[in-house]
C-alpha cells in the first residue's frame, strides 16, 4: 500500500522508482510466505524471478533518470511530458 501511495503521490522520478522497488519486495515477500506456508519451493523461485526483475528494473530507471537529469536539468516527472508526439 506504501509503494502505491508513493507512485500516485510523487512527482520525482527517484521517488517513484522507489516506490516501484517497494512494490516488487512486498510481492516476493508474499510469495516467500505462501511458500513457507504451503511447504514448497515455488515462492522462492517466483522470487528470484521478482529480483531479477527489480534488478533490470533499477538499470532502466537509473539510465532514464540521468538521460532526464541532463536534457531538462531536473528529475521531475512533469518534465519528460515534452517527450509526448
């Protein structure tokens, strides 16, 4: 719920990727419980998938975040509207 406050609140771009991380650790977190829950491996594995994604998530965020960072000088999301048409 933190995460999805977060996302819809902020307007930084850092902010917002935080937020998605927050998002991607409490979806693993769940599947790990329901793992232990049930006895089996399946929510581990399904969390290695969610941290490799998170992973590849970071790259691309942080690439976008600088390449907005040096053409508008500010990472603000109001600020990539511009790239739209």
């Amino acid at each position: 719920m933190l995460g999805l406050i977060g996302l819809l609140t902020r307007r930084n771009v850092m902010f917002t990727l935080m937020s998605l991380e927050v998002m991607l650790n409490a979806a693993g977190l769940a599947f790990i419980a329901a793992g232990a829950r049930w006895g089996q491996a399946d929510g581990q594995v399904m969390f290695l998938f969610i941290l490799a994604m998170a992973a590849a998530e970071v790259a691309v965020g942080l690439a976008l975040v600088l390449r907005l960072h040096r053409i508008y000088k500010s990472v603000n999301i109001d600020a990539a509207s511009t790239l739209k048409g």
